[in-house]
C-alpha cells in the first residue's frame, strides 16, 4: 500500500522562491561579467577580443597579458552559466504560470457555483515612458497605459518587473500580446521585443501598481 501511495504522489511544483533564487544567481553572474569588462577595458582598452600581440607579432608589453587571458575565459565560462540559468528561469516560470492558471480556473469555478464575479484582470503595471520610434511606440503602447497581460505574465503570477523583462529577453522577435487599460476601456496590442536605435528591446519604461 505504501508503495502504492508513493506512486502516486505530485511532483512538487516550482515555488517563487525557488525562482527568486535563479533570479539572484542570474543577477550575481551578470555582475561578474561586469566586473570582468570593467577589468579588460583598464588594460589599453584590449577588449575581449582586442589583439594581445603588436604590429610585429610581439607579445604586447603595455597589457597585463596573464590578467587579460584569465578575463576573457572567465568572461566566456560566466556566458555560458549565464544561459544556462536564464533557460532554468524561463522553464520554472512557464511551470508557476501554469500552477497560476491551474488556481484561476479552480477560483473561476468556484465563483460561478457561488453566484460571486471577480475581475481577474486588474493592471500591475504602469507605462511611465514611451520613446518614439521604439518597438513600444511602433505597437502602439502610450504613456498613462495600465498594463494587465504582458505575455505569458498576468495579474495573476505578476511578482515583479523582473518577470516582464524575463519574457521580453526570450521574446526578441516574438509577437507578444499586450494588455492594457487605457482611458477605461481594454485595449490588446501585439507587441515584437527587437534591437532598434535605442536601448533595450521595447523602448519603454514600466513601473509597478501597487494593488
């Protein structure tokens, strides 16, 4: 019998805190690779991929040549922990988005048997800046926009602006459904994460609602 119970048990689902953690590890690998950069452009601007060797074929004397082999294949090692955590971040959120939506549609259920309705939809999210020319603008998302879809991020699993810039990292080039309240009325926009003028993939600027 005990075995029986054993077989049947629930794999444990993946907890915020377990992705608070990734997040953090994230975080930590991408302040090394900083620091590493930081270090290379102290030695005569080298690089990561600058020559190590003069216009005769020398060894350069002018870099700490041991110093900046040592940065790149750090650098390099970080790069690969670096995407190797940003797949476990992306697979633990697609796991509790979907624990969330496992919960909505039990909360819907027992909504509709007790006669209550709840809005489901309220924004946790707020376009303060829009750039012109941006991929942001080029969807049509203006300032004063309250967002409540962003993706596969909804009221719902919405923890922090971390969780949006997760889905726009893996997003580059992907149309993304956007939803916002705008003037009180929804408004859904298809919105494609991409490299512009500009900085970052969107060209806007989010800050959190206090629900």
């Amino acid at each position: 019998m005990k075995m029986t119970e054993a077989n049947n048990a629930v794999e444990p689902s993946v907890a915020e805190g377990d992705v608070r953690l990734l997040i953090k590890r994230k975080d930590e690998i991408e302040e090394q690779i900083k620091a590493y950069y930081d270090m290379l452009q102290t030695q005569e601007g080298v690089g990561i991929d600058g020559p190590l060797v003069d216009v005769e074929g020398f060894p350069r004397a002018d870099v700490d040549l041991y110093k900046v082999r040592s940065a790149r294949h750090s650098i390099s090692c970080l790069q690969n922990d670096h995407k190797a955590v940003m797949v476990e971040i992306e697979e633990a959120l697609h796991k509790l988005h979907a624990t969330a939506r496992v919960g909505e549609r039990k909360d819907e259920t027992k909504m509709e048997a007790t006669g209550q309705t709840v809005s489901l939809s309220s924004p946790f999210a707020l376009v303060d800046a829009v750039t012109q020319g941006s991929p942001a603008f080029q969807a049509g998302l203006r300032v004063g926009d309250e967002i409540m879809e962003f993706g596969s991020v909804k009221t719902q699993n919405f923890r922090n602006l971390r969780d949006i810039a997760s889905v726009v990292q893996h997003s580059e080039g992907k149309s993304l459904r956007v939803g916002v309240f705008r003037n009180g009325q929804e408004v859904h926009l298809s919105l494609t994460p991409q490299h512009w003028s500009g900085r970052g993939l969107l060209g806007c600027n989010l800050v959190p609602l206090h629900r």
